[in-house]
C-alpha cells in the first residue's frame, strides 16, 4: 500500500513541471472604430430615462404580451438555436478531451491463476494445487509537457468553448429581433392587404359608375378603358400583399418551430404593439460586450495559443511510462507483498529538421492575423449597424409627419380630381394620376412605420440586448 500511495506526489512533481508556455501574451487588439457614436442632423441625443440596452430584458423591450408568447416558444423550440447550444456541450466535451491530456490516463488490471501439479513433481511439504494472483497499475505514453503543447492545445479548445458559447448568446439575440421583425412584417403587409382591398371595392365602384355613363354615351370609351386600370392594379396588390401575408405566417412558424395560432396574429400595425426606447450610451465601448465582438475575441486567444502550441512541437517531447508490478500472493493482500516496484520507461521525441514544423508555426501565425482582422471587421460591423439604427431614430419621425401630411394632402387632390372629372372640367387621366399618388403614399407610409418598429429592433439588438 505504500508503494502506491506514493503515486500521488510523483504525479504532482510532474505536474508542477508542465507550466512552461510559448503562447505570446494577448493584449486586446486597439479598437479599429471611434469611440463615440456619430454626431450630426442625423442623430439625436438618448432620452434622459431611457435604459441601456443590455440592462433592458426582452420582455420588457417588447410591451405586446402576445409578441413576447411567440418569442417564447421561439426560444424553445427553434431548431437553429438547439443546434447552437449542442453545439456548445460539443465544444465543452472537446474542451474536456483536450485538457485531459496534461494528466496520466491511470491503467489497472489484474489476473488469478490456479494449476494442479503431479504429485510426482512436488516434495513432501508442498501443496498440490497453486495458487497465484498478479496485479498491474500504471500509466502509458504521458506526455511531459515541459514548454506547453499540450497546456496550449487546451486553452485554444477553452477559448474555441467559450467563443460557442457567445455564438449561442448571439444567436439568442439574432433570433429574438428576427421573430419581433416578422412579426411587425406580418402587421404591415397584412395592413397594407387591407388597404389594397379597399382601394379595389372603391375603383371597382368608380368603374361601374363610368360604364354606365359609357352605356349611355356620356363617356368616351377611352376613360373607360383608364378607369379599368386601377381595377387591375388593385386586384394584383391584393393578390401580392395575400402571398406575402402567407410568408410571413411561415416565416414565424420556422422561427418558433411551430405553427403560430391565428389569433395571436397582428391584423395591422396599431394592433402589433409598441416598443420600448433605449438608450445607446455614449461610448461605443459596449460594443465590446456583444456576443459575436467576444466569441471573435475568444478566437483571437486560441489563435494565441496555437501559436504556443507550434511553437512547442519545436522542441523535444518526453514521454513517460509507468508500471507497478505485484504477483505471487492472494489478490486481496497484494498490495502488501513486496514484490511491487515502479519500472519508469521514458521516451524522448526530438525534431531534428522537420520542415512541416516551421511551416506549421508560419500558419498558426498567419491563422492569428486572420483572427485579428476578423475581430476587427466584426467590431466595425457592430458599430455600422448601430450607427444605423440610430441614424433611422434620429430622422424617421420626421419622415413619418412629412408622410402624413404628403397622404392628407394627396387624399385631398383625389376628391378634387373626381369632383372635376364629374363636373367635365377635366379628363380621367387626371383622375388615374391622383389616385395613383394617393395609393402610393399610404403605402409609403405603413412602410415608415415598420422602418421605425424595425431600427428600435436593430438598435436594442445591436447593443447587444436581449442575451441571456
């Protein structure tokens, strides 16, 4: 039993010894972007009480109770988000493996043999049947790592680990803004299919009206014809705003890994709800804290440690086999016996020129500097989108009211037209032009309001909120 127990401190010398690491320190890259946000006649200062996005949660970013029962059963049951959290215990298992490998992988096994010998082969005295147990314990093939291969390996498959993880948070994210987004999508097609409709009831009323004038001859068969043509209008955006309504329903079932109860479909945008503001802060510093900023810098430290790795695998690999022996003795006292000896079996791996090393240190620095400029380019797109989404909160209101008044004052120019295309002051191609505006504009403006829902949603997910 002695014998063993002195196992455990000469595993610990060893270990105290495989500290050594040829990985280059890390020091975070400078940021490639301004660390304010752009000023201008774009932009507007954050309300005074309006929260960061990061300490908003999604459900109170989002006021309509039932967008927030489909976010829900997105996040249970969304295909795309499960895989990126198998995909995460995969990483953590890996991680697991390769750090495995800076400990002995302990082997035990054992045997009893029993054999009868002839009596004519034994002296007075001895037993006629022997007995005999045998015990191994030890370790094969441990690796001493002295300048850090396998402590680097390990930590690349840390920050490979902990980069997944921040892609699940991401995707979290990206999947939260995309259910709302359709969400406020369905709403605007589904009103703008409303507004189709009632434009072809009406046009088909002023058709039939023109038709019986033509019958009578009151008309020429030349407005006749120009009548017809806002029918035909309205009956292809009727059947346009009817197919993008259906798309969007199955966009939001593949979302939510479900199909999506009718009535917890928004019939327009005024029924969809409205969002919360927040408030983008005045550093862009916080763009350092969004999931897919930190899992590139997760990658950027394995890269780090690769090259820790490559340039490990330059200098010699010492191995080390072990085995404790015991025979001879009943297996439950054989640890006691004193037969059992530590036989040690070093092996010594030395790279005298082995050109695929070197290149392989050439690669994993190349592989840093293409990690470091993916870390780069995924800051500058963060800052972009949120340079965006503030630019969009900064004029969309007034695009809004200048749309409103745009539609009130071409809805007035429409009964105008009418009015004196029936008192025979003017042709009905005036009347086409007018109605076609009027058409236009409301489209236009149902299109501002979802442009307005949507930069709120690229704003609040863009800072990186809704990550759990």
């Amino acid at each position: 039993m002695n014998k063993v127990s002195s196992l455990a401190p000469l595993i610990g010398a060893l270990l105290v010894l495989n500290a050594c690491s040829l990985a280059p320190e890390y020091e975070r890259p400078e940021s490639p972007i301004s660390t304010q946000w752009p000023k201008g006649a774009a932009y507007v200062q954050d309300r005074a009480d309006a929260p960061g996005a990061a300490d908003l949660k999604w459900q109170d970013f989002f006021a309509n109770a039932v967008l927030r029962k489909i976010i829900q059963q997105a996040l249970e049951n969304n295909r795309d988000l499960r895989l990126a959290a198998l995909n995460v215990e995969r990483a953590r298992g890996m991680y697991g493996i390769q750090r495995g490998d800076l400990f002995p992988s302990l082997m035990a096994d054992g045997g009893r043999t029993k054999q009868r010998r002839s009596a004519d082969l034994i002296s007075p005295g001895e037993a006629r049947t022997v007995e005999q147990s045998s015990a191994n314990l030890g370790f094969a093939g441990w690796e001493l790592d002295f300048f850090g291969r396998i402590r680097s390996l390990s930590e690349q498959a840390l920050e490979t680990y902990l980069a997944t993880d921040e892609g699940r948070r991401g995707a979290q994210i990206a999947l939260i803004g995309q259910v709302a987004r359709t969400y406020f999508l369905l709403a605007a097609d589904r009103e703008n299919l409303a507004l189709a409709r009632s434009t072809l009831h009406s046009q088909r009323a002023a058709y039939d009206l023109i038709r019986k004038r033509f019958d009578v001859g009151v008309v020429s068969e030349l407005d006749l014809k120009r009548a017809l043509i806002p029918v035909d209008t309205a009956r292809g955006d009727v059947a346009r705003y009817t197919q993008l309504a259906a798309q969007d329903v199955n966009a939001l079932a593949l979302l939510t890994g479900a199909a999506v109860s009718d009535e917890w479909l928004p019939t327009d945008q005024k029924a969809a709800g409205v969002l919360k503001d927040v408030a983008a802060g005045l550093s862009s510093e916080v763009l350092l804290l969004r999931p897919d900023v930190m899992a590139a810098e997760h990658q950027l430290k394995g890269a780090y440690a690769l090259i820790g790795a490559a340039r490990a695998s330059l200098f010699p690999r010492i191995t080390l086999t072990g085995t404790l022996g015991t025979a001879s003795g009943e297996l439950s006292r054989l640890f006691e016996n004193h037969t059992g000896t530590w036989l040690f079996a070093p092996g010594l791996s030395l790279p005298i020129f082995d050109t695929r090393l070197w290149a392989a240190l050439s690669v994993s620095k190349t592989d840093r500097e293409i990690a470091l400029t993916q870390y780069e380019k995924t800051v500058q797109t963060a800052f972009r989108e949120v340079a965006d989404a503030l630019a969009v909160r900064g004029t969309i209101d007034e695009q809004m009211a200048a749309q409103e008044s745009l539609t009130t004052t071409v809805a007035d120019a429409y009964r105008l037209a009418e009015r004196r295309y029936h008192s025979g002051i003017e042709d009905y191609l005036s009347v086409l032009d007018a109605q076609r505006t009027h058409f236009a504009a409301q489209q236009s403006l149902v299109t501002l309001r979802f442009a307005k829902l949507a930069a709120q949603i690229q704003l609040y997910t863009a800072l990186g909120g809704g990550a759990e």
